[in-house]
C-alpha cells in the first residue's frame, strides 16, 4: 500500500493522469478518423494518407529547425535562470521563423516533384501547396507548446493537444464527407497549422513579451550551438524514420498490394493511439524532469521509476487489445482489414519494446548524447526497412511486424548498454 501511494503522489503518475484524459480524447478522436477513412477511402486510401504523414512529418521538423527536444530541455533545465531561460526562447523564435519560411519556399518550388514521390501522381500538388502556404503557423505552434512544455505547465500543453485533436476530427468529418480522400489528405495537411491560433491566445501574454525581446535581444552563438546539436538528433529521427516507413510502405505496395500497404497503416494507427498515453507522459514529464537531473545516481533513479511504471503498463494495454482486437477491427475498419487480426500478437510485442526503449532514448535526447542517439537512429532504422523486406519476403505481409519486434527488441538492449555504461561519464556529479 504504502508503495501504491508513493506512486499515486509521484509527479509522474499527476501528468500521465492527465495525459490520460487527453489520450482519451486523441484516442477517440483518431479512432474516429480511422473510421471514416476505412468506411470511405478504404485501405488503398489509408495508406496513401499515411504516405503523406510520413512525408509532411520530414518538412515540419525541418520548418522548426529540429530544435523542438533542445527547447524544451534548455528552457527547463534554467528554469531558475530567467533572463538566460529568456535568451534560450528568443533564439528559439528566431531559427523557427527563419527556417518555416525557407521550407515554406522550398515546398512550394517543389511541389509538384513531391506530389509525384508520395503519391505517384500530380493530382495532389495542391495539397502539398495548401500545407506549404500554413507551413509557418504550424512551425510556431510547435515552438510554442516545447516551452511551455519547458515551463512544466502541463495544463496548457495537454490543453492544446486535446484542443488540436478535436479540431482535427472536425476539420476531416467536413473535408471527408464533401471532397473524399482529397478531403482526407487536406485536413492531414492543414490542421495542425490550424491549431496555432488556439494556442496563441492561451499564451498570448507570453508572445507580446517574446516580441518585445525578438529584436533588441543580442546574438548568443553559444545557445544557438547548443540547440542546433539536438537539430542533429531531430533531423536524424525526422528523415530516417518516416523515410524508411515510405520505403516499407513502397515495398508493400509494389510486392503485395496498396491494400495490403493500407491493412499495415491501419496497424500502425492502432499502436500509435493506444501508446499515446504513455509517449505524452514521456514527453510532457519525463524530458524536462532528467533534463534538470545533474546527479548520475538520481538519474539512474528515475529511469528505474519511470521504467517500472510504463513496462507494465505498456504490456497491459497490449494484452487487452489483443484480445479485443475482433472487436477493435469490427468498430474501427471494416471487412476489408480482416487480415489485420493476423498481425496484434507480435505488434503488440513490438510495442512493449518500443516504449521500453524510448524510455531509455529519452535520456539521449536530454543528455545531448548526439553521436549516440544519431548512430542509433541510423541503424536500426535500416535494420527495420532490411529486416522488412527480407522478413516479407518470405512471410508477406506478417514479416514487417516480425521485423518490427525484432529491431525494436535488439534496439532496446543496445540502448541499455549506453545509457547504462557510456552515458554515466557524461552526466555531471
């Protein structure tokens, strides 16, 4: 009893309290959407919707300079420091505005070139115009809700998450029902750009006095070194991850079907909705929490807390759909992702792999441990897309998942080894 109540009164378990209430909303909001995309799009549409989510994903990172984990950690982590917490943010603003309007140029002159690489067709160039033209709004949302992140104000931030996830399910229930899988494609593309608006005016005393400073404040090249150093962490995850993805995706299509490529992303829907309770605890507590820890044995510490809170968890979420996941096919999809139910078992194995690991991959990112988690990434982002295509091969479809759990398996204990050797030398005692 007395451990359940260290745990009910641990910070931890306050935000993934309420990151349990906006996960809820996400879940239903996404379970929503992947509903009315199966019904009227079809897997060939979902996997050309998860194509596009891929690719935008790659664009959005580069819109905000890849500094989102940096801000978050820094702003934190001088949360006692204000004017150097201030400088941090300002030099934040200043890398987000200048790189949302060159990739909002670089989108727009190639536009047609990318319509042709996601989707095999110029017939949604204009998509990926409309997302280039709200390119910088989203940029700056996404700039706004890591400090506030930063700020521990974990009220806001899961605020505008479930806020953003509501307005998305509008924005495609109208774009779906009137344009189709046009619709579908436009609302991915734009929504979240959308969303900016609404956490601007939760903030909007903060922004009039980040504007104040965006000018008179002085050039540090030390804090913009330091935060382009997790720009090299970010653009690693935002290129290889999503492109190795497409690949799978490519890989699936071409040698098995588009619907086969849809049964898979309509997988891959399924984990990330259910994980989302965990990965929004990790990111709204667990980054700013080590960022701030300066003491190797209190770090260990809290790896070992929060570890002991998401293993279980993860793995008891998983057996629960997958013995739910009749029913999970019957609501979400439709007779045409039958095939699906083949998949849960090992998936839902992956999974428990993949959020273990990302507890571990966290303390990279908070450590600036760069060579690390960059060579990480790397590598087992081309074991999963070499694994896939060896596993497929053999198995068809199933064989992506076996790659799945294998690479996220193999990851997780390699992660082990560094954090619990290599990365003790470089946290201050």
């Amino acid at each position: 009893m007395s451990k359940l109540k260290k745990i009910f009164k641990s910070d931890f378990f306050k935000v993934s309290l309420w990151s349990g209430v906006a996960t809820i909303v996400r879940m239903g909001v996404n379970l929503a959407i992947s509903k009315i995309l199966a019904v009227l799009v079809g897997p060939s549409g979902f996997a050309l919707v998860g194509q596009l989510q891929n690719g935008l994903a790659i664009f959005r990172t580069l819109s905000t300079g890849a500094i989102s984990n940096g801000v978050t950690k820094y702003v934190a982590e001088f949360n006692d420091e204000k004017a150097k917490q201030q400088r941090y943010i300002i030099a934040a603003l200043r890398i987000t505005i200048f790189c949302s309007f060159t990739i909002m140029i670089v989108t727009l002159l190639f536009s047609k070139a990318i319509s042709v690489y996601l989707f095999h067709t110029v017939d949604y160039r204009s998509i990926i115009i409309f997302f280039a033209l709200g390119i910088v709004f989203f940029a700056l949302n996404g700039i706004f809700l890591a400090i506030i992140n930063g700020f521990k104000r974990y009220k806001v931030f899961i605020s505008a998450s479930i806020v953003g996830a509501i307005f998305l399910l509008i924005l495609s229930l109208v774009l779906v029902f009137y344009l189709n899988l046009y619709g579908a494609l436009l609302a991915f593309s734009i929504g979240q750009s959308l969303v900016f608006f609404v956490t601007a005016y939760w903030i909007r005393k903060d922004i009039i006095q980040w504007l104040k400073n965006l000018v008179s404040e002085k050039i540090d090249k030390q804090l913009y070194k330091q935060l382009f150093s997790f720009s090299l962490m970010a653009l690693t995850s935002a290129l290889v991850v999503p492109f190795s993805e497409i690949l799978i995706r490519n890989y699936i299509t071409d040698n098995i079907s588009l619907n086969a490529a849809g049964i898979w992303e309509g997988m891959n829907k399924i984990s990330t909705t259910y994980l989302g309770v965990i990965t929004l605890s990790l990111s709204t507590y667990y980054l700013p929490k080590i960022s701030g820890i300066k003491v190797k044995t209190e770090l260990l510490k809290e790896i070992s807390k929060v570890m002991k809170l998401v293993a279980p968890a993860t793995i008891m979420l998983g057996v629960l759909i997958y013995l739910l996941r009749d029913f999970i096919i019957s609501i979400l999809f439709t007779a045409e992702f039958t095939e699906m139910r083949e998949l849960f078992a090992v998936k839902m194995l992956g999974d428990s792999f993949k959020i273990m690991s990302w507890v571990l991959s966290f303390v990279m990112l908070a450590k600036a441990m760069t060579v690390e988690f960059i060579l990480t990434e790397i590598i087992f982002s081309i074991a999963m897309v070499l694994l896939s295509f060896f596993l497929m091969a053999k198995y068809q479809l199933i064989g992506s998942i076996y790659a799945y759990a294998i690479n996220y398996f193999l990851y997780l204990v390699i992660l082990y080894f560094i954090i619990i050797f290599s990365n003790l030398k470089v946290v201050k005692s």
